[in-house]
C-alpha cells in the first residue's frame, strides 16, 4: 500500500439503495467526528441520482465533482499539503436496478482522475458485482453480505491508495462544442457570500427548451455551492482547517445527455470570486455552440480582465436575460423553482 498522506473513501450503494462505506483514517478521532465521517457517505452519494428534485423518471447520475483547494494563511499551514480534491461516481446497470460506487479523494498531487476512474469502473465495482454472485451461490445460507461487501470495498481502497501519486496525463478526446444555459456569478469572504444565477427569462422559449437537456434550473443552480460546502465539511472532519475549496468542474449525465458546470476564481483580499457556466452538449438543436476553452477564456476575461460580467454573457449566450436569480435565499430558490422549471 502506497504511504502517501491523502483522505481516501470508498463508498458503495447497492441495488437497494443500502449505503456501505470504507475511510481511510489515519489519525485517531473523537467519538463525534467518527459518527460525522459516517455519514459522509450518505451526503455524497445523496445527489447522485437526483430522482425525486427532477420528478421527471429519468435519473442524473453525478459522475465527477472537482475542485481547487485554496490555502486561507501561508503563515498558518499545516503539515497536510494537499493539491486536489475530487469525487468520482462509477454506476452498474441491471435488471435488479442501479448500483453505484462513490471515490472520495484528497491528495497532495494533480492525480490522474481518468486513471482512478477506470479503476473504478472497470475493477472494482465488477469485482463487488461478480463475487457477490459468486459467493452467493457458493455458501448459499452462509454468505455473509455486509462483511463481503466491507472486504470488496477495503480491497479497493488498497488499489486505489497503491496508484495514488501518478500525475494528471493529457488524453486525446474528441472535442465537443457545447451550448450554454446559465452562469452562476459568486462571492466569498468572511462575512459575506452571495451567489446569483443568470439564464433566459422565463418567457424565452430557449428556456423551456434547455429544461429537457439538464435535471433542472434549480438543481444546477444549488450544486455548486452544496459541494464546496460539503467538500470544506469534509477537510475539517480530517483536521485540514486552513484549505478552503472551489469547485473547478462538475460532470453529469442521464442516459445520452450530459451536462457539465466548470468554473474559474480569482482571490484578492480575502474576497473570492468565481463564474460558473452551465453547458450542454448537443449539436443538432442549438447554435451557438463553443468549445471548453472558448467559455474558460471568457469566464477568465471578468476575473482577470474586468470584463463586463454583461458584455461577456452577451458572447456567452446572447439569448440570457440580465435578471439576477439569487441561488442562496430559500425565497428566491422558490421563485426561480417556479418560473424557470415548468
């Protein structure tokens, strides 16, 4: 097993929806912060399928959230010096339903994220599929489901710990153009937070027509701040107090459609400010369509350049309307639920 200082979790949901988990601690806890970690399993693999907040029968399955990890005071930094941190979610489809394999990784390098994701989908949530039916039908009666689950789970937590430490390769994919359906604008410090989401009006036909190819306005609108909060949650169970997270990139899909929400930040003074798009892919409906790099460049242009947050939304998606849906307020979470998701 490789030594090197990350948090690690492996947690695994069965075709019952029955939540296993497996931590990696390497330091010992209190009582109460053992009970949290617990329940870190659920929290994270809560979202991932997103059936009852889209009422619509088909699931969004959340297949990677990442973020940057942001040191609050050089003078105060501990001896945990971590440079990544992600969540990878691998699903198995059979007639018995869905079961879903969660990774949850802190570590001091750029990991290769593809590497670890394959291990995961090709290793070791078919190793818990297929031994579960091999054991099964080998001790019959006997077969101790928790306790084989525990050691599948351990096991990969070992393979994925021992490939720790390999850094991020450049893969050749093919390169999509996507179409964007909102911006998410938001603000951090110490005494204030904002966070405010721009789309078409609620009257725009594009609006509705977008609502078929994402779970949902509200959802995409609430994921970024739920992760970062759960992320920071996450670090302070480990002891990690002085990094701070902003989520870098969220991927979901549900069956052939796919979404992703990237966002860029800037830090000055302590305030932290960070734009977000919401893309689609498709090619056959929308115009308009632009590449990963053409929406970093822009989201880049107000962070760096002081661009216009409304003139770089024009060149963004020129059909957006300039309204500010506040994404934090219960109120205006209702009011955005009820004009841009019908």
């Amino acid at each position: 097993m490789n030594n090197i200082n990350a948090i690690l979790g492996l947690f695994f949901a069965n075709e019952n929806e029955m939540v296993y988990d497996k931590i990696k601690i390497s330091e010992g806890l209190t009582e109460e912060r053992e009970n949290n970690l617990k329940m870190l399993s659920f929290k994270y693999l809560g979202p991932v399928f997103l059936t009852e907040m889209c009422n619509k029968g088909n699931p969004w399955n959340i297949d990677l959230v990442e973020s940057a990890l942001l040191l609050q005071n050089l003078g105060s930094y501990n001896e945990k010096t971590f440079q990544s941190f992600f969540n990878i979610n691998v699903s198995n489809e059979s007639e018995d339903g869905v079961a879903n394999l969660s990774a949850l990784i802190a570590s001091p390098y750029t990991e290769d994220i593809k590497e670890i994701g394959d291990e995961l989908s090709e290793y070791i949530l078919p190793a818990i599929m297929q031994g579960k039916i091999v054991e099964e039908n080998f001790l019959g009666s006997k077969f101790k489901y928790s306790k084989f689950i525990q050691k599948e789970l351990t096991r990969g937590l070992n393979l994925i710990d021992y490939s720790l430490g390999s850094s991020r390769k450049v893969y050749w994919e093919e390169q999509h153009n996507y179409y964007c359906v909102g911006l998410i604008e938001r603000t951090v410090s110490k005494y204030y937070k904002a966070s405010n989401l721009f789309t078409f009006d609620k009257d725009n036909l594009l609006r509705k027509k977008c609502l078929e190819f994402i779970p949902s306005y509200y959802i995409m609108a609430i994921l970024p701040d739920y992760y970062e909060k759960l992320i920071d949650e996450t670090l302070k169970l480990f002891n990690v107090t002085t990094i701070y997270p902003n989520i870098r990139l969220i991927k979901l899909h549900s069956h052939e459609k796919k979404v992703i929400y990237l966002e860029e930040y800037v830090v000055e003074k302590n305030i932290k400010k960070s734009y977000g798009v919401i893309l689609i892919e498709d090619d056959e409906i929308f115009n308009n369509l632009n590449n990963i790099a053409f929406y970093r460049k822009n989201l880049r242009l107000i962070l760096d350049s002081n661009k216009d947050v409304h003139d770089i939304m024009v060149k963004i998606n020129p059909s957006f309307g300039f309204k500010r849906w506040d994404t934090l307020s219960n109120e205006s979470l209702n009011e955005l639920e009820a004009d841009l998701d019908n």
